[in-house]
C-alpha cells in the first residue's frame, strides 16, 4: 500500500485513465470525484493543454486539492459539489461540452482513515459516514432508528452480507439497550453476529452498506451518468472506476443502454437506436498485478470506459 505523506493514495490505474482519456489535445476535463487530486495531477501533466474542473462533495477533499494544483493556475478549477450537480456545475462553468468525465467512486484513504469521520471499523470514532456537508443523514440514524428490515435490505444489498438477517438483528437487539454511537461499538455486534472467521470482511461489508445509504451513493451515480453522457462532446469519453459489483453493474448497465445491442463497431451509427454511448473496453480493464500489490485500495477496481457517439 503507498500512501504519501498527505494520506491519499496514489490514483488507482492512473496511467490507464490518462490513456483512455487522452481524447484530444485542448478543452475541458471534469474530474467528478476529485479527491486529493492524484487522477486530475496526472491528466494535467499529460495534456498539455488540458484543462479540468475537479468536483468532490467533501470540501476537505477540494481544500486539499486546490493546494496540490495550484502550481496549474487556470488549467485547474475546483469546486464543492455532490456529483449528481455535474450538469449544472458543467453549464454553470460555461464548459459544455466537455471532452471527459471520469468518476472514482467511494471513499479516499484519507477519509477512511480519519476517526472523526467515522468510515471504518478499524478505528473508533462517531458513527458518522457523511462524505460532505450536503448530506444530512448520518450512520448513527441510520442505525438507530431504521427498522430492522431496512437494515436487511441495505446490508444484503449493499453489502452482499450473508449473514445481514443475523445482523440486523443483533443491532436492534444491542440498540433497544443503549443507543449504537461508535463504530467501535458497532463493529463489536456486527463480529458477534457473524462469528469467525469471517469477522473482519462482514465488518467491512455492513461498514459499506451503511455508507452507501447514507451517502445515497447509487441514487447520484445513475443521476451523475446521464448527466455525464449529456454534456459530453462527440467522441469524448466517460470513465468510471468502480469498487464493488453494484456501482459496476450500475455502470456497464447505463454504457449499454438497456434492452437494445450496442451497435456493432464497424457499422456507420445508427442515430434512431437510442445509443449514445458505445463501449470503449466492453468487458472493462482491471489493475495488473504489480500494481494490486502496490496499493491494496486497487484490488476490487475496474474501470469502465465507453464513447459519446455523434448526435
Ligand atoms: C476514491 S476518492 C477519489 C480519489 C482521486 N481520484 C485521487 O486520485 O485522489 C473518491 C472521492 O469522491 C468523493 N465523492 C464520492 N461520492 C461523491 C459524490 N456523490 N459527489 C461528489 N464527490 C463524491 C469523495 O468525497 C472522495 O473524495
């Protein structure tokens, strides 16, 4: 795991996203999940004449990254905003059209590994979870007031936690005595409920859930992918680096479309199919080896890229 002194990680398949996205020599980027900068640096430094707005709904995130870039002057704008405002935060900037948007879901190392913000079972904090200030929902409610089968449905499905029944459970249970405030707390139930040898993943699996509940995170991804594909420019692309089978089949679902074929490759466009998008990678590209022992954050990442057809 290489982590540098400012506790983000280096990106994750930082030399494939610049070379999928290496798309012209001029215009606009937008880095949908900007972070601590390691993607939009990158892209920066490749293309000359790029030029990027970076987005992140943390504005530690963006505080961050507006230290990290500023040695790019114009050539880096950053704002804070949840992505599922690209569309207006793109027109709003007078940008559009755009030649990319790229999107690297979830949380930043720093994020995690901060206590106070309460993302990992690995440290003791408040139950917290919120990515930025414009969520409102905390783990903490989540926790402590939703009913025991909406517990069982995040943790199933957000989660894929096979045990989420016995879960659900035990937390409703350990809550009607005292109310859950720490992730310490919670992880506690979560390994009692589950029992060895399969504590730490399940840990990690109802940490996951409740975040992605509380961040609403698959809810701004669908809004986020269309609003993407509206604003880009004929032959710009869109790439998204996912962590987790959901977001991923969320993805390859809307470069797709759904119920139709993808237009084969070689054949002139069909403009009444519907398709706006077409598959760059169709069966997605994955980190090499090398890097996955470098930096354990790139073991479940798969990056999807696809096309903006002409109109
Ligand atoms: C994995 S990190 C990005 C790391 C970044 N690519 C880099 O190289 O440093 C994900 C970032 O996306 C942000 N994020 C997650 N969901 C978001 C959303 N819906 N809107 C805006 N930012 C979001 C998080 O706050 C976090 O900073």
């Amino acid at each position: 795991m290489r982590i540098d002194e400012t506790g983000f990680h280096e990106p994750v398949m930082g030399s494939e996203v610049v070379s999928f996205l290496n798309v012209a020599s001029d215009g606009w980027w937008v880095d949908a999940t900007v972070g601590g900068g390691g993607h939009s640096e990158s892209l920066l430094r490749a293309l000359p004449q790029a030029r990027i707005l970076g987005l992140d709904r943390d504005s530690a995130a963006i505080d961050f990254s507006k230290r990290r870039l500023s040695t790019f002057g114009e050539r880096a704008r950053l704002v804070v905003s949840p992505f599922a405002r690209l569309g207006e935060v793109i027109v709003g900037n007078g940008i559009d059209p755009v030649q990319a948007v790229l999107f690297d879901l979830g949380v930043s190392s720093r994020q995690i590994d901060d206590p106070e913000r309460g993302f990992s079972y690995r440290h003791e904090g408040p139950l917290d979870m919120r990515m930025g200030p414009d969520t409102e929902l905390s783990a903490e409610e989540v926790v402590n007031t939703f009913e025991e089968r909406e517990l069982l449905r995040i943790f199933r499905d957000y989660g894929e936690e096979r045990r989420a029944r016995d879960v659900a459970r035990d937390i409703c249970i350990a809550r009607a005595e005292a109310p859950i405030r720490t992730t310490a707390r919670l992880a506690d139930i979560v390994a009692k409920a589950v029992r060895p040898p399969h504590t730490t993943k399940s840990q990690a699996r109802i940490f996951q859930a409740i975040r992605i509940e509380v961040n609403g995170e698959l809810d701004q991804l669908s809004a986020s992918l269309e609003a993407a594909t509206d604003h880009l420019t004929p032959g710009g692309r869109l790439a998204v680096l996912t962590y987790h089978s959901l977001e991923d089949r969320m993805v390859k679902q809307a470069m797709r479309g759904t119920g139709r074929e993808r237009p084969p490759p070689d054949l002139p466009v069909d403009v009444d199919s519907g398709h706006r998008l077409v598959e760059v990678n169709p069966r997605g590209s994955t980190p090499s080896a090398v890097e996955i022992e470098r930096n354990s954050r790139a073991r479940s990442a798969r990056l999807r890229v696809a096309e903006r057809l002409p109109e």
